[in-house]
C-alpha cells in the first residue's frame, strides 16, 4: 500500500508506480488564471532544483524535449471539490494540477512540492540531486476555509523579514489565514500617519520583564518597533501571492496603555493621574480609552489607514479583557453612560464594539473581535455585534456555541487547546513554561467544532480555526519556532484533513510516521528550530527564568 509522506494529508492519494523525471527540460504550462501558482513554482523550485521550468509551447506540448507540468482551473474541480479543493494527476505523460479556482491550483503546487522530497524546500540546488515525481492521483480540499496562525506582534516585535518568513511556512502547511496582533498595552506597531506618535512613542518600550509577571528579572534594553505603511503593503502582498489572508488587529477599548501613553487624551485622565508609559510588564493593564466623540473619531482616522493597507474582508478589534475600574472612577465616563442610556458603565465596552461594528460594515467590511464581544451587548440600550460580526472563541467552546447559535461566524481558538505559547511537555527542560500543557498529540486531537454544535445547523457557522501564538515570553525568532512546532504542522492537518481523513489513514501514530519519514526533515530544510521529539535541545532551554505553568489538566468548556 503506497504510503505518503505528506503534511497535511489529502482526502485521497493513488499510487500510479511509477517515476516522472524531471530535469532541464522540463516545461511548465500554466494556463489562464494560475499566474500566482506559476510564479511561485518557478521562483520556488528553481532556487531549490535549479531547474527553469520554462514556458511549454503554445500548444502545450513539450515539443519532444521534456515532461510537461501543466496548470489549469477546472470548473468540473471546482464544482466536485470547491475552489480550494484541487486534483494532482503525475503520470509517464507529465503532471497536471487541476484547481477549482486559483487557490487551489496553489495548494496543489504545495503538494507536488512536498512530492519532490525535503531537498525542495532549500534556496540552493545540492550538487548532484536529481529530481521526479511519484506517478499518483491526488484528490484534495480543505475542511475549514478560515485556516488560521495569530502572530502577536506587540509584546514581542517581529520584524518585516519575519512575517514574511512566517507567511512562507503558513503557505508550505496550506494555511490561508495570518491574524496580526499589532497593538496592545506593551507597544504599537502600525504606522498611522495623521497620528505620528503611536509609533514615534507607543512603539517603544523602556525595559522587559523575563519571564512571567512575577519574575523578578528585566532586560533593560528599550524593546520596539514598528511596520510602515510600506512594510504593511509588502506583507499583504507577500500573502496574497501565496493566497493568504493578513487580518489586522487593533484592540481597544482595553488594551490600549501604548495608545494612552501616546496621546493621554485618549484616556480617562480623570480617574487615572499623571502620563502611562508603554507598559513594560504583562498581563491586563487597566488603562482603557474614554468613551469621548474625539476618542471615536480618532480611531476611525486610525481604521481608515487600516483598511487603506489591509484589503481583506476581516478587521478585528479585539475586544477582549476590559477592565471598568476606571470608568468606575471617572465622573466623565459615569456621565457619558448616564448620557447614552446605559445601564452604567460596564456597558461602555459594548457601546465600543457596536460602534465600530456599524462603521466597519457601512465600509464593507466585517468586524472580528474575541469572545467578550457577545457579552459587550448586554446592557442597556445595548445589543450585540450586527449579524457580520465574526467571533474568535478564546476563552472555551461557550462563547463558540453561543455565538454559532446566534447565526454569527464563529473562529475556533481555545486557549486550552491551541494557544501555541502553553507549554509543550510537563519537564523541568522546557523553556519558561506558559500556562496548560499541549502536546503534539494533543494539538492533532483538537475538532475545531465543539461536540454541543455536531450534526446540527449551527455548525455551519464554524468557518475554521486559528493557532494563537502570544509572545510575552517568547522573544525572538529561534522561541517562535519552538514554540509554534511542530504543533502547527498537526493543526494543519486538524484543519485541513479533518478527522475523517486522519482516523481513516492512521491517526496520530501515521501522523507522527509521517512527520519522521519527511515532514522534519522539510522543517530543517526551512531551518525552523522545532522542538525535537525527544525534547528541547540545550540551547533551547531557559534555566533560571520562571513561568507560570498551570498544573491542572485543562478544561474545556
């Protein structure tokens, strides 16, 4: 029984028995629609193979010289599979990748790469490689169409070089959408034009705690930095060329402390005394922004560079962890609510979100915010988000059913189950270790719909699932991969296999067959510093800096 090394897994794989040289001659057709697809194989497969791959005849014959790859958008695919769904035909006569569309033309490609082995996916041709194809048949399409990686950015800023490199490993494991957390209490990171100190001073931060809160260590260097306006386009467009989806984050009406100390008036000053700094710690500051005219019009001047340089359909807003006290404090916020017809304070949360909800939908686009958005609504006058509004459910499967059966689209990201930053493995090695333990397994045994939705209507609401990597404790580039694999590489599989596909080829113990066979061997190829099966590596461990594990398993609810 043919057994393939892929990641994730297709719905379904032929062997043919057989081998397709590929070599100098080879040719590439691309036919109208796959230009993306196209560029990208060249540009990809030439810097690892050194093979040009250049344009077949205008017939689409190989002229006699060479095997022919052919790419093509298939309504016949389209209508059997979806537009992401494709078919991968290799044979003696050539490969031909069939897409509904061109995003699966794309993903197709991503497969024949993976078939080419772990060499591939190097920028330099190792001398005296040869390269060909498995004869197969593959047929494919994902389960979720939100298939999603969060990127905090502002506790820990990853520079423009990074998110590219991330958007590349996210397109290799056919995850289409990157959540960009770009503002919180401990930096901004957006470029805004018209209000030049959110990044000339929110940006920035004048020391960093190591570890969890309750570490007594710093790292007194300033931490910061900020994307352009420039940057931004870089990256959208970067993302898009691989079909990926950048979803911008701007959170408020809490975590907002760099945006305070930026502009004060933004905050509520009567209940706060004096200046804030860009909070230099972790966990939930407790400057939220006032619930002014000026702070809503500075804001919308903020979205609308936002949607300036973020085409997609999706903003988020955040929403979540916002604290009252303040507005307790403030006689301007008591009395902004009194003037509102709010039941009190606590209701200024929902009267933010459904603000930005209208404003963001009168534009065309659909407001995303996490799972505190649905009890923002209560309140007084207030309701909840309009029916566009998307909910990211963080805190459990509850906010998740609740909302799915409320009619809105619902984006699956417990904490307990995939949130990248918790720790990998109950050992003393592993490194400042955050929160539940969350094992490849377990990653691989996550169902983005909660067992209270299966077989009924509500399901349908379920768009996907997003890996969530926050990064208080993870401060460069060699902790990001620690932490994200190889357990992004199981919640691809999680959100595009599905669990029909996985229990049908194996489960878990082909999954982990398939990631030695091949998968690791592609990681290091990328060099991705994953964690190694059999634990950290010495340099991959931090002695003397104090997480916060917690030692209960985790319960989801």
């Amino acid at each position: 029984m043919y057994e393939p090394d892929l990641v994730p897994l297709p719905r379904s794989v032929e062997d043919g028995g057989g081998l397709l040289a590929l070599d100098a001659r080879t040719a590439l057709d691309a036919g109208p629609g796959t230009g993306r697809a196209a560029h990208w194989l060249r540009t990809a497969l030439a810097a690892a193979t050194g093979l040009p791959l250049p344009p077949a005849g205008r017939d689409g014959a190989d002229g006699g010289r060479g095997a022919v790859v052919r790419l093509r958008v298939d309504e016949a695919v389209a209508a059997e599979l979806g537009p992401e769904g494709y078919r991968l035909d290799v044979t003696g006569g050539g490969a031909e990748i069939r897409g509904g569309a061109a995003p699966g033309v794309f993903w197709g490609a991503q497969t024949m790469r993976q078939l080419l082995g772990p060499a591939a996916y190097r920028r330099a041709p190792l001398p005296g490689r040869t390269w060909s194809l498995p004869h197969v048949r593959v047929a494919d399409a994902p389960r979720f169409a939100w298939r999603g990686f969060m990127l905090d950015t502002a506790r820990h800023f990853t520079p423009k070089d990074g998110v590219l490199r991330w958007i590349d490993l996210l397109a290799a494991h056919k995850l289409n959408v990157l959540h960009l957390h770009l503002t919180d209490d401990q930096g901004w990171r957006l470029e805004i034009a018209r209000f030049p100190r959110l990044t000339e001073a929110g940006a920035w931060r004048r020391r960093t705690r190591l570890g969890h809160r309750a570490s007594p260590l710093w790292d007194v260097r300033p931490h910061g930095g900020f994307y352009t306006h420039d940057d931004i386009r870089e990256i959208v467009a970067h993302a898009a060329e691989r079909h990926i989806t950048v979803v911008p984050e701007i959170d408020l009406p809490g975590h907002s402390q760099a945006a305070v100390a930026a502009y004060p008036e933004l905050g509520n000053a009567d209940a706060r005394g004096g200046v804030p700094e860009v909070w230099d710690d972790w966990g939930v500051s407790h400057d939220v922004l006032a619930p002014t005219e000026a702070v809503l019009r500075f804001y919308e001047g903020v979205f609308e560079e936002v949607l300036e340089l973020f085409p997609g359909e999706f903003v988020h807003i955040g929403g979540d962890e916002c604290p009252a006290d303040q507005w307790r404090r403030s006689p301007a916020a008591r009395a902004r609510a009194g003037q509102l017809g709010l039941d009190g304070v606590d209701a200024l949360h929902g009267w933010f979100v459904r603000h930005f909800d209208r404003w963001l939908a009168e534009r065309g686009r659909r407001l995303v915010g996490w799972d505190e958005i649905l009890a923002a609504g209560m309140g007084g006058t207030g309701t909840g988000p309009g029916p566009g509004a998307v909910v990211s459910s963080w805190r459990g499967r509850a906010g998740a059913v609740a909302a799915a059966r409320a009619g809105y689209d619902v984006v699956m990201c417990p904490e307990q189950e995939v949130y990248l930053d918790h720790r990998q493995d109950g050992g003393e090695d592993e490194p400042v270790p955050i929160g539940y333990v969350r094992t490849l397994r377990d990653v691989y045994g996550f169902d983005p719909v909660p067992p209270e939705l299966a077989g009924t209507g509500a399901a349908e609401h379920v768009v996907g699932a997003q890996a969530n990597l926050w990064t208080e404790v993870v401060d460069d580039q060699r902790r990001a991969d620690y932490q994200a694999f190889p357990r992004l590489s199981a919640f691809a599989e999680v959100v595009w296999s599905g669990p029909g596909a996985r229990d049908g080829a194996g489960g878990f113990g082909d999954f982990e067959r398939r990631m030695a066979a091949a998968h690791y061997a592609r990681l290091d190829a990328l060099g991705v510093a994953y964690r190694p099966p059999s634990g950290p590596r010495p340099w991959q461990r931090r002695p003397g800096i104090g997480g916060c594990p917690f030692e209960e398993p985790p319960r989801v609810s």
